[in-house]
C-alpha cells in the first residue's frame, strides 16, 4: 500500500455524507420502534439512547487515541467493519433485547467513524481547516435530511429494508476507506512541526460550552416536541420546523464557507455570536408560543449551530499539536455526544418540577454561563500570552 499523508476532500466528504445518511436512517426509528413494535417503555427507550450516547463518546475517545497513536487507516477500517456488522445482524435480529445491543454497537462505532473523519480534517493538502469543518458540517446535515425523509417511506415496507439500506450504505463506504483511507499518521515519517498548546485552558472552556449547547439544542430534538403538541400543534407542522432547520443549513452553510478567511480571523467573535442565537432562541419562546415564534426560534437555532459547531472545531484545531488531532478531534466530539446524552434528561427533570417557561429561562441561563466560561477562558488565554 503507497503511504500518503494527505487525503482528497472529495473522499472525506463523501464519506460524513455516508456516515450521517446511515445514522439518520437509525435515529428518528429508534424510540418509535422500542415503544410501539418491541413494547417497552418510553423510560426504557430513554435509557438505551443515553447508553448509545455514552458508547459514541466512548468510541470517540478510542477512536481519537487510535488515530493519532495506531494507524488512521485501520482505525477508520476496525469502525466502518463494526457498524457493517451491527447494522447487518440488525435486518435479522431486531427483537429485544438484542435490538438494543446492536443500536449501542452501532453508537460505539459511529463514535469511532466520526472522530476520524473529522481527524482528517487536518490532513486535505491545499484547503485551511476550518473550510472543510464548514463543509464537513453541511455534508452531515444534507446526509441527515436525505436518511430521514427515505425511513418515512421504507418503515411502512418494514423495518428489515431500512437496516438493509444502512447496512448497504456503510458497505460503499467501507469500499472508500479501503480505497483512499490509507494515511500515515504524522508521527509516523511525516515531518510536521508539533504546535505547543499554549491555550489548553481556552480549549477546555470551548469545550464546555459546547456540552453546554448541546445540553440546550437538544431540548428542541427532544422536550420542545411535546410542548407543541401539548399546546395543540400537530406533528406534521413539529417535522415541518426541522425542515426548515435543513434548509436554512444547506442555504448559508455555503454561504459561511465563502467567507471563511473572516470567519477564522474573528473565531472567537463567531463561537460568541452562536452562543448568543441560542439564547435568543429561547429568550423569544418565553415571549409567545404561537407557531411563526417557533419559527423564528428555530431560525435563530439554526443560525447559532451553523456559526458555533463549525467554529468549535476550528478554534480546537488551532490550538491543538498536530499530532494529536485525532485525540482533540475526539475530545470534540465527545463533548457533543455527552450533550446530547444528558440533555433530554435534564429539560425534562426541569419541566417535572415546574414548567416549560422555567425549562426555556433555565435554557437562556445556561448558554449565559457558557459565554461566561468561554470569554472567560479567551480574557485569560490574552493575559497569559502578554506574560510570556
């Protein structure tokens, strides 16, 4: 096999296209299908998509430390082999408990798979980092609308098809990484000078802003679903919201991309903005609840997640040594599993002992602390580097 160091973008974008069709095709079915077909409880399904979160940032950390430590190229393998294998035994064992098993798997590897595609960010010749971390972002979101609008269709065929068609997804891209995946780690004959990370504590604190917006957007995914239908929404108008979430992203996401010089020489600036779209976001639903202020918070969601979630991979990728990108890479996505892992218990928890006025409050405070925390982290980052 001929060593490169580098990958062609076409490839890795192709390949988070891959990636985030097949997940998508798994999500929007799984708590629909533990509750209605295998007859558990709605505490149960909950409990199995928190431990599928905690086994995507156990894969994310191991697939992080692999990549930089081991081989990129059999660590993208050993992932896209294990989820061919979940998903594969999926369209014959899908009964409980093995379903729940096999979904878990699935998560372990997904963590595996995205860790090292966003790794390898870092590794297109030609193309700056953050660029590519804008279109990684749109080829996931336009891989999740393509997955979700095909299961609508495939689950009245059968759940079977839809295990096929993602098992049928991660075989093409296993054919990729066997194809273009064979990169050499840096540390492994590439000479690279190793960054000193002088901004370990700015990077810590983006960090926890980030767990900290997942914690919040995920209440839109989650707990916001029921506020609607409890105020008399259908469900039809809730899906409708996340089509124009879609939209929005795959219309301006591209747009950012052509500024990206702007964007990276004010990243501190763009991280802050987002953080502050989230909490007007909900600031707004604290106001009315009819459903064009649903609308528009989901504008201002969708606004804040295309400026923040790009940009804290950005900002972690320029304070990161280059050869341990796969690590910090990891570490980002591990932060956002764990968002997402406790952010629907959490907003329910709050709405049990109140409501939802006091759900969206708690919401624009906690995003008030994270844009605390981060300027914080950026105001002493300043201050250390005047010292030196």
């Amino acid at each position: 096999m001929e060593n490169k160091y580098f990958i062609q973008l076409k490839w890795l974008l192709i390949g988070s296209l891959i990636t985030s069709t097949a997940m998508s095709f798994i999500w929007p079915l799984n708590t629909i299908y533990m509750h209605n077909t295998l007859h558990q409880t709605l505490t149960v399904a909950g409990i199995v998509l928190g431990v599928n979160q905690l086994a995507t940032m156990l894969g994310n950390w191991l697939g992080g430390i692999l990549f930089d430590q081991w081989s990129i190229y059999y660590t993208s393998l050993v992932g896209v082999m294990i989820n061919i294998l979940a998903l594969g035994l999926l369209i014959f064992l899908n009964s409980w408990p093995i379903y729940a098993f096999l979904i878990v798997l699935s998560g372990f590897s997904n963590g595996i798979l995205t860790t090292c595609i966003y790794s390898l960010a870092t590794r297109v010749q030609n193309k700056k980092t953050s660029s590519i971390f804008n279109m990684l972002y749109f080829t996931s979101n336009f891989g999740l609308v393509f997955g979700t609008l095909a299961v609508g269709y495939l689950l009245k065929i059968g759940v079977s098809y839809i295990f096929t068609l993602a098992s049928l997804t991660q075989v093409i891209f296993l054919i990729i990484v066997i194809r273009y995946f064979n990169i050499v780690n840096y540390n492994k004959g590439y000479s690279k000078k190793k960054v000193v990370v002088k901004g370990k504590f700015l990077i810590w604190s983006v960090l926890l802003a980030l767990l900290l917006s997942w914690v919040v957007y995920t209440q839109w995914q989650s707990n916001l679903s029921a506020y609607m239908l409890g105020k008399g929404f259908s469900i039809k108008q809730y899906s409708f919201l996340w089509t124009l979430n879609a939209v929005l992203i795959i219309t301006f996401q591209p747009v950012l991309t052509l500024f990206n010089d702007f964007l990276i020489k004010h990243i501190i600036s763009r991280i802050n903005v987002g953080l502050f779209l989230f909490a007007v976001a909900f600031f707004i639903l604290l106001l009315n609840h009819n459903y064009f202020i649903l609308g528009i918070s989901m504008a201002f969601l969708t606004f804040g997640e295309i400026l923040l979630f790009p940009g804290v991979a950005s900002l972690v990728d320029i304070y990161a040594p280059n050869n341990e990108s796969g690590i910090y890479q990891g570490l980002v996505q591990m932060f956002t599993a764990g968002g997402k892992a406790v952010g629907p218990f959490i907003g329910a928890a709050i709405i049990d002992c109140s409501n939802y006025k006091v759900l969206f409050l708690c919401l624009v405070l906690i995003i008030m602390a994270a844009i605390f925390i981060f300027s914080f982290s950026v105001y002493q980052n300043k201050r250390h580097a005047l010292d030196q």
